[in-house]
C-alpha cells in the first residue's frame, strides 16, 4: 500500500502512519475523484447463475466508491478510523454474531473488503433478540480482542464485574470463592447489546458491509461462490476471495468441510439442559449482591445466576432433560424450588416461576470438535463454527474472540499470504480450542459438585497459598485459562504438572506428619511404661493432646 498524495477526503488512512492511502490503479483513481457516477449506481450488484464473476467486479469498484461515499459522509469520525484498503481480497464473513462482527472489524482494519452475511434480520431494529443466553462472562482473552478493535472500554462500562463464585448451600448459607488474586473479575455482558455494539463499530469501517437476512445454503470450495437465500425467497450468489464461517455451533460453512476427506469432526450433545429465569430487583435494588456469580450446587444438577444492568439477576437451571420432564405443573415447579433452591425461591417467585418455567423448553447443549479449520485458501471457520463448547467454563465466546486475535497475528507473521496462513492457523489453534473443549466438560462437574467438596475447597486455598508464594510457577487452571492468554492446552499441561507436585508434596506431608505423630505416641508410651502409668491415666493424657 503507498501513500495517497492526493489529498482527498475520499482516501482512508493508514493505522500506522495517519497518512492518506492511495488506491491502486487508474480506475480507482478514477473513481475517487468521481464518486457521484458510481455511488449512485443502487446498491449492490446481484447476478444470477451465468455471470458471477462480473459480481467480483462490480464488487470491488463498489466497495471503492462505498468508501468514497461513507467517508465523505462521515470525513469526521473517519479521521479516527483505523481503516486502510486492501482492494484485492473480498472476505466474506458469514454470521454476524459476537465472533462473525468482530471478526468483520479485525478484518475491515487490514483493509480488507468485508462483506457479513447473516440469517437474522438486524438486531439493533428489532425489538426482541431470539438467541441463546441473555448475559454472559467476558473474561481477559475477550477483552484483549475487543481491545485490538478500540471497543474494549465501552463494553467493559456496560458490564458488571463479578470477584467471585457465591455458593449458596440448601440452608441458605452463602459462602464466597475468589475468582483470583484481589482485583480480578469476570464480567457479566449482556449478550444482544455485545452484539449490537460489535456490528455498528464493524458498519463504521467504510470497507465493510453487512448484509442481513442473507442465509448461507452453499458454497463452492473451489472457486468461494456461496449461494443466500434473502428473507423473501430469493437465491443470491456471491463470490470471495476468503468465507470466515463464523455461523455458530450449526454452522452451514462446516457442511463443505464434511464432504472432504481428511477431516476430522465430532458433535456431543451433553445430557442436560438448560433454561433461562429472571429474578427481578426487590424496592429497585438487586435482590442478591451483584458482584458475583451465584451458585447453586446441587451435585447431580445446579443453578447459576448473572447480575444485569436492570438489576435483574438472569438465573440458568442446568439440568438432566429427564428431571425437566419429570416436572409437568406448576406445583411441581414450586415443589422443586423449594426443596433445591430455597432461598431463592421467593426471590424469582412463585408466581413467576409456575409462568416461566413452561414458557420456553429446555436448551440442548452440544460440543463441537473439529480439525482442520480450513480448506486451502479459500476458508477458515472460527468461534463455535470451530468449536462450540458447553458454557461452563464460560469460555466460548472469548475463546471465539482470541480466535480472531490469534489470526490476526497469524496474519502479521505470514505477511497475509493466506496460503500460509490458513494451515498455520489450523495448526496453532485447534489443540487449544480442543483443551477449551475438555475443561469446559470437567468445569460443569466442579461447579455442580466438586464446589461442595471439603478437600477442593482445602486444595483451592493450598493452590492460592502457593500462587501467593511462587507466582510465576504455580498458578490455579482458573486462573491461567481465564486471566491470561496463556494457550489452552500448554494451561491444562502445566495444571497437571502443578497438581501432581502439589498432590506428591501434601501426600510426603501427610506421611511425614503420620509418622512424627507415631514416634511421638512411642515415645510417650515408653515413658508411660517407664511412669508406670494406669491404662486409664493413658487414655485421659491422650485425650488432652487430642484437645490441644
Ligand atoms: C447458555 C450459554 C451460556 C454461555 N455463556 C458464555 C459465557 O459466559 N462466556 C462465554 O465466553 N461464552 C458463553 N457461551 C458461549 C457463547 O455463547 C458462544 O461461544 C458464542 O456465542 C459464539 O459466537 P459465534 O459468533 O461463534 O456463534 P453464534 O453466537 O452462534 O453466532 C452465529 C451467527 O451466525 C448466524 N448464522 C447461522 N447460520 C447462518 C447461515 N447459514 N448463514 C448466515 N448466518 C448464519 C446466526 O444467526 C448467528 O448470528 C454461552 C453459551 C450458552 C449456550
């Protein structure tokens, strides 16, 4: 890319340099000093079947004279914009959710022309947003993404920091459980504001467009020619240089993936389930302390609940499918409250829960694995596309984010020769987007059950005592996976590391202990022969030590 000497506001920057870019060849030239005649060409240019590669054109002029049009509109906010255009590549992101927008605006920075398809309509025009959980965890890996794209603080301003797990035991007794050192915390987001945040700041890049209700059906890994269908029916057929299948869990980019050999998938659908419940502010307060993440463990299931803005706490009963069946009125919804969930039973309402708990069936949970990522230079699939994972590391989204940062570095390294890239990429990610898998499985068995452990919550303190101690050695899994960018899977290596030395170390002191205590009992007993001791008078001085 060189430097524009042109002068003219049409032309975006470069990120590094805050100079004007100049656009290669004449015709660009052409139309960044013209932008009326192509600007008012409408919209976007849709061929059908015969003449698809007049589309790549049409595509690339337009996105030029988009550029021009967007940047004489808005020559204020573009003084800020990072954006610079790469005008050779087209990459379509398909699925404008969390991953797909923010991987728009990863993209839009290189200067890419970024196109987002997405299924739904725009969910910043409707009024209610159908999806999965209303809050979620945003932890460092997250923020580090959303930092890349300048957005880091707005978010973290609508969040809600939580310090630290709230156990609530079957008495109503509530006991706290750190996340970290003092200062750390997760955040509680609200999904569909993320969401909408992320897809505005992508819309400002003057590269990029989004494309709503345009539903993938299928696309060509040969030449990237992917077929929509539009709300109304229609079939779309659109070519790029790159797909980033970014459409979640069920992804249709995947599909392509499955037809070809050599790669490698799997799908668990975990027996439970989960559903949603709102526990709303008492005299306009929240009606529990905010700052945490309450949890309810219940061993064979449990309940958790996250703060929202409104003072509303969104609780998810997680729970074996058959024990949503074996509730079938109202009454029995109470009952179960009220056996599981005393104390917050009152607090959701009884009302509230015989309504809500028929409102919506339970949600299936599934985990995806899959390997490669991508199909020679044509595409590359990131967030849950890849590797949808259960919720209970809360995970899955700042996993799908870092995906994009490590990418993006990927990117720098292979000077975005996507030949290289993508297979690096593959290579770098999937073992750790598989850890992510794994931990997230086991977490789901340490907050249910493990939680109520004496011995985790000895060994949580024993962890901590040590991390204190040697802080760069021994540091607890949540920890690394959620305060760090340390990879997943060399996190789960050093974990098993730690826990070995540590178990091997408590095991010697425990012996070592046994065995002080015993020459201590031989000793006195010797004494005691040599005292001349009843056996009675034994038993009482062994009694005392026992006190002391
Ligand atoms: C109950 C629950 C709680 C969770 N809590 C957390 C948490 O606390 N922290 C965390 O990090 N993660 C959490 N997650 C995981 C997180 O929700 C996902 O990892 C994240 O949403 C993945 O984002 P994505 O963009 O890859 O996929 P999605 O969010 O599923 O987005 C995919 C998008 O693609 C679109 N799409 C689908 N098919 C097509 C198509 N054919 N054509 C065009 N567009 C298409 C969809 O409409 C959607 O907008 C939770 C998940 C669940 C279920």
């Amino acid at each position: 890319m060189v430097q524009c000497d042109l002068g003219g506001d049409c032309c975006p920057r470069d990120p590094v340099t805050d100079k004007r870019m100049k656009m290669d060849g004449w015709i660009n030239l052409l139309i960044c000093f013209t932008p009326v005649c192509i600007c008012t060409r409408r919209g976007y240019a849709r061929v059908n079947y015969p003449s698809l590669r007049l589309f790549v054109m049409t595509t690339n002029y337009r996105r030029v004279s988009d550029t021009c049009k967007r940047h004489r509109r808005d020559s204020s906010t573009m003084e800020e914009s990072n954006c610079i255009t790469n005008q050779k590549t087209v990459v379509a992101v398909v699925g404008g959710g969390l991953v797909g927008s923010l991987n728009a605006c990863f993209f839009a920075k290189r200067g890419f022309h970024v196109e987002v398809f997405e299924s739904r309509g725009d969910i910043r025009c409707a009024k209610k947003v159908k999806g999965r959980s209303i809050n979620l965890a945003l932890s460092h890996r997250g923020r580090q993404a959303l930092k890349h794209v300048g957005i880091e603080e707005k978010i973290v301003s609508k969040g809600i920091p939580m310090h630290a797990r709230m156990i609530h035991s079957l008495s109503g007794k509530q006991t706290p459980i750190p996340y970290g050192k003092k200062g750390q915390y997760i955040l509680s987001i609200d999904r569909a504001n993320l969401n909408k945040e992320l897809l505005t700041v992508a819309e400002a890049y003057p590269n990029t467009k989004l494309n709503f209700d345009h539903k993938l059906q299928d696309w060509s890994p040969e030449t990237g020619q992917m077929t929509f269908i539009r709300a109304d029916g229609a079939k779309d057929q659109i070519e790029a240089d790159l797909i980033v299948g970014c459409d979640g869990a069920f992804s249709a980019v995947r599909k392509q993936f499955l037809r070809r050999s050599r790669f490698n998938y799997s799908q668990t659908y975990i027996p439970d389930g989960y559903m949603e419940l709102t526990m709303p502010p008492v005299n306009g307060e929240f009606a529990m302390e905010p700052n945490y993440l309450h949890i309810w463990p219940r061993n064979a299931f449990m309940m958790i609940s996250l703060p929202n803005l409104d003072k509303t706490f969104t609780c998810t009963l997680f729970m074996p499918f058959e024990n949503f069946e074996k509730i079938t009125t109202g009454d029995e919804v109470i009952e179960f409250f009220q056996e599981y969930f005393p104390d917050a039973t009152p607090l959701i309402g009884v009302d509230a829960l015989k309504r809500d708990f028929f409102c919506l069936p339970a949600q299936a949970m599934v985990s995806v694995k899959c390997s490669p990522y991508h199909i020679g230079d044509k595409c590359v699939l990131m967030g849950d596309a890849a590797h949808a994972v259960v919720p209970f590391y809360g995970q899955g989204m700042n996993a799908g984010f870092e995906d994009c940062i490590v990418f993006d570095e990927i990117m720098n390294e292979f000077s975005e020769d996507l030949g290289a890239v993508l297979p690096e990429y593959s290579r770098v990610r999937v073992p750790d987007d598989q850890a992510i898998a794994d931990l997230a499985m086991y977490n789901y068995i340490e907050m249910r059950a493990h939680v109520n452990s004496k011995w985790f919550l000895f060994r949580k303190h024993v962890d901590n005592f040590l991390h204190m101690l040697m802080p760069n050695t021994i540091v607890p899994l949540y920890t690394m996976v959620t305060f760090t960018r340390t990879r997943y899977h060399k996190a789960v290596e050093h974990w098993q590391w730690q826990n070995k030395v540590i178990n091997q170390v408590l095991m010697l002191t425990a012996v070592g202990a046994t065995v002080a205590g015993s020459c201590l009992l031989i000793k006195r007993r010797t004494d005691v022969i040599k005292m001349g001791l009843s056996a009675e008078e034994m038993w009482n001085r062994i009694l005392a030590l026992k006190t002391f």
